[in-house]
C-alpha cells in the first residue's frame, strides 16, 4: 500500500469532511483538501481559506490559544467564523499549511511518512507556533532521515531543536576532507562559519600530532532521553570522531 503524506490529494473523502466545492471568495479559494464542513475556524493563508477545526489550535498552541479566545467586539462578526472574514497568516505559505494541517487530519494514524521537505515545512510552523507535540514529531522522524549536514545544523540554529543535530553536523563537516563550499557557508552564516573555519583547524592539527587511524564508531541515540530504550542505541562507524566532536562542542560552546 502506498504512503500516505502531507502532499498526497484525497482521493475518497469522508463525506461529512468535505462538502464544499472550491469556490472563490473575496479572491481566495477554498482549499481543495482542508476546507472542512465539520470546521469551526476559517483562515486565509496566501490566496486560500481552509476551514478546519479550533481544538487543534487551542490545543496545542499557546500563540493560538490567546487569539482564539480574545473577545468578539459589540456589533461585529468574529474573525475566522466566515470567509468573508478569516483569520489572516501573513508570511505562511499555503502548501506549508497544508502540510501542517496534515499531522492533526492524517488518515493513516499509525504512518507518518513524509519527505524531508515536508518535514521541514511542519518543523517551521511548529517551532513558529509553539505546537511542541508537532515539532517533536518532525524532529524525530528528521532524525531517522539523511538529511545533510549543513541543513541539519541550520534547521537547529533556526527553529531550535534541542537534540544532537548540531554538533554531529559541525563535526561532520569540520572531520571531512572537503572544503566548504560557498553556497554552505552562505547557509550557516558568517559567525558558523569562522567557528566551523577554527573547527577544522583543530581537528587537523590533533590528527597530525596523533597515529593515522579510522574515525572510531560513536555511539549515538535518538532525541527525547526519556523515551530512549536499549534497541535504538545503535554503534555505526561515523565521518567523525569522539575528538571530532568535543572539538565541535568546545568550539561552538555545545
């Protein structure tokens, strides 16, 4: 049976989740996908409407939780009760939404699978929004993925992941025998990338004041220490080495 992801058009819909067609309203149109009959709370990300429900909100986010809740003025419709008044998303894209909606209305409950774009996408709004169930989702099933070196150290500067991406990241690009490129260091940045810059300097000189030798295997686990069990500490052969990595972590203060 295929995947089932955030970008994946529905093909049979329950017909109490979708009863409209896609209009266009005051210039936006109702999105294919996740503009709900059941919803209670209408938004307008770009130039769609996606009605959907307020509990996952409220929920879930502190942030939403304080604009759901403040006050209707006398007189006046509450906004994100109609299209014609929707609660405004400015700087979000509608896919990104989309994909978002899509971890609290996945049809399959036990499979979350997804691309690392996509992921990454659910990430951003997640750290955004304070949706902390969601954004350690995202983080988890990143972990599981091959996601490059310097993306992964940019996805935990930018929406602050509190795992070991960071410093596996440095590590990985201060111990391999390439440069960096410009196009990388236009991605970490100035100040990552002097510190990278001293990273490799160091692990360098400890390499040619030491015996040649392979990077020895390192032990590494998954986020979320609470939840670790003995299966998922696994002993792999890594790009770097345990010295690679507390240069790493002296360097950059990890």
């Amino acid at each position: 049976m295929s995947a089932v992801g955030p970008d994946t058009p529905i093909i049979s819909p329950i017909s109490t989740t979708r009863l409209f067609s896609p209009l266009v309203i005051n210039g936006a149109t109702r999105h294919e996908k996740y503009y709900l009959a059941t919803g209670d709370v209408v938004f307008k990300v770009e130039n769609h409407l996606f009605r959907v429900h307020r509990y996952f909100f409220t929920r879930e986010s502190p942030a939403f939780r304080d604009m759901l809740s403040m006050p209707c003025p006398v007189g006046s419709t509450l906004e994100g009760m109609t299209d014609d008044n929707p609660i405004n998303l400015p700087g979000v894209k509608s896919v990104d939404f989309a994909r978002f909606l899509w971890v609290f209305y996945n049809p399959k409950y036990s499979s979350f699978d997804a691309t690392i774009e996509e992921w990454t996408s659910i990430l951003a709004l997640a750290h955004f929004w304070q949706f902390d169930e969601a954004k350690e989702l995202a983080v988890t099933k990143l972990d599981k993925m091959y996601v490059p070196p310097v993306t992964k150290a940019v996805l935990a500067r930018d929406y602050d992941v509190e795992s070991d991406w960071a410093l596996v990241a440095y590590a990985t690009l201060g111990a391999r025998d390439e440069s960096i490129t410009r196009e990388e260091a236009g991605q970490l940045g100035f100040d990552a990338f002097v510190k990278l810059t001293e990273v490799r300097e160091r692990i360098r000189k400890q390499r040619d004041s030491s015996q040649p030798s392979s990077p020895r295997p390192v032990e590494h686990r998954p986020p979320s220490p609470s939840r670790w069990h003995p299966r998922d500490i696994v002993r792999v052969a890594q790009p770097y080495s345990q010295e690679d990595l507390d240069i790493a972590a002296s360097v950059f203060g990890l």
